[in-house]
C-alpha cells in the first residue's frame, strides 16, 4: 500500500499492478493517510489538510460508533454496508442502510428487495428497535443535514468497543469486545426470528405473538390451500368492499369504520401527515383511499393508502393500527326490526332507572349538585371551556364540609389561596383550595388547572373531584392527602427522621414516573412549571403525588419548546433559560426535578444558603462537594446507611446531570428514570449547573419569600 504520484492511496501487486485505488477525482501533488481513533482512514491533502478520501463513506460489513450511513434522496447518493461471501469480503447479497422515501427507516436488503426494515424514526428511536434507544449518550441518532440524512451509533462508555457486522446471511448482529476473554460477546441481532422477515404474511396479513400468520379482520387468505400448508406470501384480500363515498341513503350505521389492532410493526410506506391526533381518523375517513391510519407522539399521523404489508405483533412498546373495514365487519349483528323496538324499549327503561338513582346517589353525596362543568368560567364566551365529567358542588356543601372554612381546618396557604381539610356527607375526606381574592393568581390560573388536571389520570398525580364556582368563589376539590406536602416532612429536623433512604428513592421514582406520564404518556404532553416540594403531596403510605396545574401548559403534538413573555413559578426551581429568556421545554421541568431530587438527598432546601457567604444555593454547594470528590458529604445524615451508598451517590450524579446549565445538555425524563434504576449503567460526567456564582445585588434589603407554612410561594413577574 503506498500513496501514488496523483496522490491517491493505491494498493499495489508485486509487480506494482493496481489492485485498489481511492480514485480521488482531483490529483494532488501531496497527500498523507491517516488512521484516527475513531478507525476511520483519512486521505488528506498535506498543504490544505483537507480530506480527499476516508474509509467511513466506503463501508464494508460493518458500522462502528462514530461511523454514519446516509442517504440523500434527491441526489441518490447513499452510504450502506454490505455482506462478505463468507469468508470470502467481497460484497455478498445482502446490503443495509437508512431509506426516506416515505419515512425514515433502517432496511436490510436482499439484492434490491426489503429483507427486514426498523420501523419508522420516532425522534428517539426506530419503532421496531426498541431495545436500542436513542438514550442519554447512547442508542441511534438521526439527523438532517442540507436534505442528507445520516444515521450514528454512539455510546457513552468509550472504555467499551462495539460494532455492528451485517452477516453472509442478512443479520445485523451487534457485539461488544470482551477483554477478559479476548473475543467478541453477542448481544444483539435482526431479524431473530423468522416473523420479523419483511412481508413474511404478505399483503393485508400480519405475525402474531405465536410466530403464525393471520389475515387481519375482514380479510381472508387469497390462497386458501397455500395458506393451510403455511405459503403465506400470497397475502390476503378484503371479504367486503369498502363503502366509502356510496350512497348509503343516509344511514350513517352503514359507513366505514375502523378496527383497532394494538401493539403492532406498522406497515411499510406509510404516509405521514401534519396533522393531531384527534384529526387524524377524521382525515383518514374523509379519504376514500386511505385504508389505515396511526397516531404516535415522535411522529404524528401515519396513514396508508395502497397495501399494508409487514405488519407484526410485538410483544410492547408498539403502535396502535386502526384499519378501514366494510360497517358489516365492525363487530355489529344483523337487527331485525323487531329487534331494534326491543332493544330501544329496554335501553330507555334502563337509562331511566338509572339516571334516576344517580340522581339521587348525587343529591345524597354532593349536596344536591348533579351538574357537570360547562360554564364560562370568566364570563366571556370566548373563554369557555367544557369538561366533561367533573361534578360541581355547592358552594353550601363546601362551606359545611369545612366547617364553614374554620382556621382550624387550614392545611395551609399558598400562592393560590388556603387549602382546607373537609369531609363530604358521605364521610369523604377531600382537600378543598379557595381562591382568594387577594391572591397573585387569579381566574386564568384556575382555569388552566381545572382544564389540564381534568383530563389526567395517574397514580402519581393528585386527583381533582370536582369544583365550584359560584358569584366570586372559585374553589377546587381534590383527594385528601393525609401526610401533606413533600416539603412538610422534608425540611423538619424532626419529621424528616421518618424518611428512610428506601421511602426517599421511592418518592423521586415516583416523581419521575408522575413526570414522564405528563411529558410521553399522557392524552396531553404538559409542561408542569411550577415543580417543587411543597407541591408534591403525600398519601398514607407516603407515595407521592404531583399536584398544583395553575402553571401547566399544554404542548401540541410537534412542539418541543415554547416561549412566554409571563414567567411563571418559583425561584430556585426555575431553569435559566426560563427565568432569563423566557423559554421552556421538557427540559425545564427535568430543571426543576434535579432540583427537587437534590433536596429529598441532602434534606435542605434550595433557598437554604440565602445568607451564607460561600454557597449561592444548593447546586453550588453539590458542585463543589462533587469536583472535591466528597459528594458523601452532601447526603443527609439522618437518612445515610453505607449499603446504599452507590445508590445514593448515582442519585446525586442524575441530579447535577438535571440541572446542568444548558437545556440540550440534561437527560429527558425517560432517560433519568433509566438512570435511577440503573439501566443505564455509564453515567456522563455533570457540567457546572446553572446559578452557582453568586450575584451581587443592588438590593441588600431584599429577602426570599415564604409563606406562612413554610411553603415557597410561586410568583408571577414580568420578566
């Protein structure tokens, strides 16, 4: 191997015949080859130290971290790998690389047909590989650049070496070195079973759990004798038309409809369109040609208009596919008339009865209320909003539930207004939140929490039963949490001893699983804002439970971050590109959830440092105990026990991942979950966290507010 006189790198025969050439398209009088760190062998030009040539972008078999396959669909240039006729390394049958066509896909290909495929790119991971995520510092990555996409495999842990091999056979195999035993382990590989082979079923069929192809509802084997003896590649075809735009005089129960097929690989070339989620069957209905549709948040409406080919069961983490069948299919018997008379006859007796108790049921539990929320809660129509299913109660019922809002009763008193203990007629204990009059929130905040938390439901949320609203009351009634707010027991020298580290590591998973369903799980994606100790609430078991949605917003299906020009929570808990610039994201709320999981360790609070001369807050003291390597320090000493030690120090090191600085450099809520359970078992460095140098101010008087039950009071400023 030399590098010849037009400055190309060349391998040569012993009687200097070229065998292989770089074949750089403009000669250079000097040139000089490279192998970096990555592997990757570079050509450059001496005098300009610009790469003519590198063996990345002329893969064989196999792709290492750092290495990325592309593909640019207008110019029709890609980057692939290929398969050795083994042993033999010239290029095999099988090739593999990234496809965009109609969604950015991974495929591994038998000559010029799909032999396996990824599913499409949510954002954070091809939905069929959902054992390699594109978590914090780990996992694919694709991007866009100029209208190339390229695909990367990073991982964190630069100790380890792991490749991926595109066998003779047509198997990604991933494998990492083993240095104790001077080899490779296996650790991954598609297809691992015969069900994840492209168009295994064929056309209209699917791979259920049990490795056996099934036609989908309302098809049948377009083959009956070749499927019984298992040929399922001649696929399925429809058992009934499709209405569609037919005249069906009328008849609205004679339309189309759509049969759900949970938890699937959904069919190759899909369609994607800019449209929500509820829009989404809308859109597919009103399009005679659509035959199937699927929503996901990573990346939106999915529609299908010719075949649905390649769909498989997965055992989880899959897409829901909703496919167009003839109405006759939609699980609807044939009524005859007399049927449907009877039918009619006794739901209306039913119905009866039934409202009838519950009326009553109502009158005796509620006071008297049976309405549901459907009013215009600032006494604009513009403003009104309708939620479904949340009771009204009485104000005379409240009021007798509190003992007339006895002082007694008090829980406490926040930025809102106080919060009471009451107890209904039917001996229900509720926690009842009074808006007051005087508070520096207001009817846009109540409005906001009664439309957001209406619509949640986890165990680790508070539960809304209801509201009233009534002349200038505005009140909420949620469940009654008998161990109160987070921060009651937390910050008490005394209370804080019944906080063991087992029942603290709990509330922090807790926390973050509340958070994920906001962010990932939920109908809505929400961004809290107002994250702190005093509003996580404790049940009887200590179990925690994010409350206070005042602050919340909600987020539509492609936005990631969004700006305001109100800044809205507290002070200490506030990401910096938030208080600063007004901005936030997801990854404001992970912000204020470092925060808060840096206080359930140490048992102080963020505020705590206010007068000390040294320490702005608790970031700066965790940063500079962590760079001291003295991070033991840190952790309270009330609750500290040497056999949990690593797990306690990992809490700290998610912590100051969390509250890092900059919002691209904090994990997401998935991957901090990830960390706490230790699934993600290489954790990054930490960078400085944001608001560690103290600040000299112009106020000297000025002093952090607290409220009367040692509750930081959320604020509303202009910024």
């Amino acid at each position: 191997m030399k590098i010849s006189d037009d400055g190309n790198l060349v391998i040569l025969t012993g009687k200097n015949e070229i065998l292989w050439s770089s074949n750089i398209s403009n000669p250079v009088k000097n040139s000089c080859a490279q192998l970096l760190d990555t592997g990757n062998l570079v050509l450059k030009d001496d005098s300009s130290g610009v790469t003519l040539w590198e063996s990345f972008q002329h893969p064989s078999n196999t792709v290492t971290s750092k290495m990325r396959l592309s593909t640019n669909p207008r110019t029709g240039k890609t980057v692939k790998i290929s398969s050795w006729k083994s042993p033999d390394p010239s290029d095999g049958m099988f090739s593999a690389g990234i496809d965009v066509v109609s969604a950015p896909e991974f495929f591994i290909w038998n000559g010029s047909r799909p032999f396996w495929r990824s599913g499409p790119w949510n954002g954070l991971i091809f939905t069929e590989v959902t054992d390699i995520s594109s978590s914090y510092g780990n996992g694919f990555k694709l991007v866009d650049e100029e209208g190339t996409f390229y695909l990367s495999y990073t991982f964190s842990n630069t100790s380890l070496v792991t490749k991926f091999v595109l066998s003779s056979e047509g198997n990604l195999v991933q494998t990492f070195w083993e240095e104790r035993k001077n080899n490779w382990e296996h650790v991954w590989m598609v297809p691992s079973t015969e069900c994840e082979l492209y168009g295994k079923c064929g056309e209209f069929g699917y791979c259920d759990k049990e490795r056996i192809c099934s036609c989908l509802k309302g098809f049948e084997p377009k083959n009956p004798e070749e499927w019984k003896r298992g040929n399922w590649t001649g696929g399925c075809v429809r058992k009934k038309s499709l209405q569609c735009n037919r005249n069906n005089g009328g008849k609205a129960s004679q339309e189309d409809g759509f049969d759900k097929l949970a938890n699937v690989k959904v069919p190759d070339f899909v369609q994607w369109s800019f449209r929500l989620e509820d829009e989404c069957k809308d859109y597919c209905f009103s399009n005679c040609s659509c035959v199937a549709y699927a929503y996901n948040s990573g990346i939106g409406c999915m529609l299908w208009t010719g075949t649905l080919i390649d769909v498989q069961i997965l055992l989880s983490d899959g897409i829901d596919l909703h496919i167009r069948l003839h109405y006759s299919e939609l699980d609807k018997k044939e009524d005859s008339g007399a049927l449907i008379i009877t039918a009619a006859i006794l739901g209306t007796v039913a119905i009866s009865i039934c409202t009838f108790f519950l009326r009553r049921w109502m009158v005796k539990h509620r006071g008297g209320s049976t309405k549901l929320l459907s009013i215009d809660l600032l006494g604009h129509n513009k403003n009104q909003i309708r939620v479904q299913e949340l009771p009204l109660f009485n104000f005379e019922i409240l009021a007798a539930a509190t003992n007339n809002f006895n002082p007694s009763n008090k829980l406490g008193q926040g930025g809102f207004g106080p919060v009471y203990k009451g107890k209904l007629q039917d001996g229900q204990e509720v926690a009842v939140k009074r808006l007051s009059s005087n508070s520096g929130q207001g009817l846009e905040e109540f409005r906001n929490e009664v439309v957001v938390i209406s619509k949640l439901q986890h165990r680790n949320l508070v539960r809304l039963f209801g509201c009233c609203v009534e002349g200038e009351e505005n009140i909420l009634v949620y469940e009654y949490m008998p161990n109160r707010s987070l921060d009651a027991i937390l910050f008490d020298p005394i209370e804080r001893k019944c906080l063991n580290w087992r029942k603290r590591l709990n509330i922090i998973e807790g926390i973050g699983r509340g958070l994920l369903y906001l962010h990932r799980d939920s109908r809505l994606r929400i961004i809290h804002r107002d994250l702190k100790a005093s509003n996580i609430l404790l049940d009887e078991e200590l179990n925690p439970k994010i409350s206070d949605f005042g602050m919340a917003r909600i987020f539509g299906g492609k936005e990631d971050r969004a700006n305001t020009r109100r800044v809205v929570g507290t002070y200490g808990y506030m990401s910096p590109e938030y208080a600063m610039e007004g901005q936030f994201s997801e990854k404001s709320d992970v912000f204020s959830f470092g925060v808060l999981l840096l206080e359930i360790i140490s048992g102080r609070r963020n505020s705590s440092f206010y007068s000390d001369k040294q320490f702005l807050n608790l970031l700066s003291y965790a940063w500079k105990l962590w760079k001291e390597e003295n991070i033991v320090e840190f952790i309270d000493a009330v609750m500290f026990e040497p056999r949990f030690k690593e797990e306690m120090l990992r809490c700290v090191h998610v912590g100051l991942l969390c509250v890092q600085e900059f919002a691209k450099d904090r994990p997401s809520v998935s991957t901090v979950i990830s960390m706490l359970k230790s699934e993600i078992v290489d954790l990054p460095n930490p960078k400085q966290p944001a608001f560690t140098e103290r600040q000299i101010l112009n106020n000297t008087n000025s002093s952090p507010m607290n409220s009367t039950n040692k509750i930081t009071i959320t604020v509303l400023e202009g910024r």
